[in-house]
C-alpha cells in the first residue's frame, strides 16, 4: 500500500517533467537505490526455459530504457524476468538534438526521436564487469554509430566487445531514427549482415566457453514481403530468436494527441499494441512453432501481455506501458498473468501459445516503412 502510494505520488511528479529530464531522473533513481526493490514471489507457472536460460517469468524491460547498462540490477529487482540494455554503439553519440521524446498521455504512448544517444561500448563494457558473476538475465541491445562507414561491422564489433556479458543478443536494426538503419532489414544487407554477426558469435563461443543467442529485433512497419524476406533469411541463417518488435513509423488517426503526432519518430505504447501483435503472428506463421519469438509493443498489463503470448511469442517486454503504469507495477501484473492462466486451466504459457496466431494474422498491416 505505502508502496503503490509512493508510486502514484513518484509517477506524477515525474510526469510534471520533460520526458527525457524524468527519465534521466528515473534512471539515477535506480542508481541510487532509491525505488524500494519489489522483486515478485516466484510463479511456477510463468517460469520460461529457453536457450539453456532459465527466465523467472517472461516479462523483459525493452531495450531504450538502460541505454548504457547502468542500472540492469535494479530493472531486476523490480521484478522484470529479463533486462535489455542498449542501443549500445561502436562509439559514444549524442542523438539527435532535443526536444526529442514527446507524451501522448491521453493515449498511453511515447514518440521518440532520440537517435542512439549512449556512451558506447567501453562505458557500458565496464559498468557490466562491475557486476559481473551477479545472477539475472542481461541482453544486450547493439547497434550502429549514425556516422559508421561500415554499420556491419559496427555489429560485428558488439559482439565481440559484450560476449563475456551478454545472456542474449539483440541485433537492432529497426531503429527509424537513424536515417537508413532500417535499410538492413532488405534480403541481402540482412543476409550479409546475419552472417558476419553469427560468424563473429561463433568464434566468440569458443572463447567464452558457451554459444550466446543472437536475437533480431525488427520493425512492425515491413510489409508482408518484408516480412516474408526477414524471415526466410533469418531461419536460413539460423538465428536463435526474433524481438517483434521496435516502434512505428504509423500515426493512426482516431488518436487523441493530435499535436504531438506531428513529431518524428517512432510510437510506442498502446497504440502500438494491435500492429505489432499482427506481426508478431505473421513472423509466427512464417517461422513455425519453435523459433523463439519476443512480443514487444503496447503490453501495459496482464491482459496484453498474455495475449503476446497467445499470438506466438515465447518472452514479452514493455517499456511505455511501465512509464505509464508506474515503477512497481510488475509483480501485480505477474500475479495476475498467474491467477488468469490456473482460471483458464493451463499450468504454463506453452498452454495458450499460439491460440490466437491465426486470428491474428489474418489483420491487414499497413506497408509504410
Ligand atoms: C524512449 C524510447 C527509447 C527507445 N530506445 C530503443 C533503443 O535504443 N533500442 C531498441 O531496440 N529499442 C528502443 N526502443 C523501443 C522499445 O524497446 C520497444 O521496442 C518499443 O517501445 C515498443 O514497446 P512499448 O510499446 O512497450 O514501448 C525505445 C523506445 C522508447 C519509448
């Protein structure tokens, strides 16, 4: 109770707040040990095994929170099941100028334009050695400087600079706010790109002793050809899973922030849910039922996240949904993920696993990119 009380009262004066300014604060907070910990009562039910690595429950904080793994034990200890830290880049970068993230609170989403602002990877390399040997699930989000004259080897370079770190990767190449990122997601820029990524997570399996999953994340904005060259490369290179997925290029029109959709960037958050659960379906369908697929956009509580689940998708993240839902709102979502699968009469998620992929993916997804 006292809890949920500082969270409301936490949340609101942080939402008086320029976005960015509350979540630098947000992230010092964390720092600082000053959110009390909340971390959930185990669920049996929830508990994920993939890739030898045993998830607590399947809910991730998404990458673009902990852009520079500075507090990933913290996101832990608030409950989350995995932590992603990243966009982490060759070199330190600034991003785009500012005002660069805008609330759509009327209609629980975020627009961001931020750009891969971050300290690149020696700062993020030594914050994740001082808490080496500590438990807990750490993906590592890489990507690529916005002046690299080789943005595939940018990737190649993350790989090798996080091996001793990571649990997985996530090669991000779905970002819309560095001009021409997405380009990677064509056939054979991704063909080309998967393969050198994997060639390099294969030589670093023989020195860190164990094979780190490589994951890619993409963007709700392919169309069904996209969708189909993402992942007919994907399976052909034999990638170990899929994030579905980044933020959209969309501005669906029966919004209430009519203002702020003016901005560029991508959205995220509620309005964000039904375009990336659709592709998240359409990659299941075109995957088959093993490749393990994270659900990402517009989850807010139990009833989203559980229907990520039931599209096809192994893990779920959420970012926008936690701003707006409030620092320790995890473990009452994680009790109600329980509570509603033992009412449905599953004793764990591969239950309800794909029982909605079909309705899914037979929606339209628009074809901007
Ligand atoms: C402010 C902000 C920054 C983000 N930065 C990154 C990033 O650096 N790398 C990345 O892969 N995704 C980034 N994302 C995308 C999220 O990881 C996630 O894919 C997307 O927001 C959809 O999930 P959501 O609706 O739960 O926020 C960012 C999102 C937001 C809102």
């Amino acid at each position: 109770m006292a809890n949920s009380m500082l969270d409301s009262l936490t949340r609101k004066a942080l939402f008086a707040l320029d976005p960015e300014f509350a979540h630098t604060m947000a992230v010092t907070a964390l720092k600082t040990g000053l959110v009390p910990g909340c971390r959930p009562k185990p669920h049996a039910a929830l508990a994920v095994r993939l890739w030898d690595l045993d998830f607590p429950n399947p809910l991730g904080v998404a990458a673009g929170f902990d852009k520079n793994a500075e507090v990933p034990d913290a996101l832990l200890r608030l409950g989350f099941g995995a932590a992603e830290v990243g966009t982490i880049t060759p070199l330190a970068q600034p991003g785009n100028p500012k005002p660069r993230m805008f609330r759509l609170v009327d209609d629980e989403a975020v627009i961001n334009r931020l750009g891969f602002n971050n300290k690149g990877h020696l700062a993020a390399q030594q914050s994740l050695a001082a808490r080496k040997g500590r438990p807990g699930i750490i993906g590592i989000n890489v990507g690529a400087n916005k002046d690299s004259d080789d943005r595939t080897e940018d990737y190649v370079t993350g790989v090798k600079a996080f091996a001793d770190y990571a649990s997985y990767f996530t090669v991000n190449i779905s970002s819309p706010n560095t001009p021409g990122l997405r380009d990677l997601q064509a056939r054979d820029a991704l063909d080309n790109l998967l393969g050198r990524v994997l060639d390099e997570r294969n030589r670093q399996t023989e020195r860190v002793g164990r094979t780190v999953p490589l994951l890619l994340k993409i963007a709700p904005d392919l169309d069904e050809l996209g969708l189909d060259d993402v992942c007919a490369v994907a399976l052909e290179r034999g990638i170990d899973g899929m994030i579905v997925s980044n933020t959209t290029l969309d501005r669906p029109s029966h919004l209430h922030c009519q203002d702020q959709l003016k901005e560029t960037g991508g959205l995220s958050g509620a309005p964000l849910f039904a375009k990336s659960t659709i592709a998240l379906a359409k990659v299941r369908e075109r995957v088959g039922p093993d490749l393990p697929l994270v659900g990402v956009g517009g989850v807010r509580d139990a009833g989203t996240a559980l229907e990520k689940i039931r599209a096809g998708a192994h893990l779920v993240q959420l970012y926008t949904g936690w701003i707006y839902g409030g620092a320790l709102m995890i473990p009452s979502m994680l009790k109600e993920m329980a509570a509603e699968l033992q009412r449905s009469g599953a004793t764990s998620l591969d239950d309800i696993r794909g029982e909605t992929t079909r309705d899914w993916a037979v929606q339209p997804l628009s074809s901007k990119k």
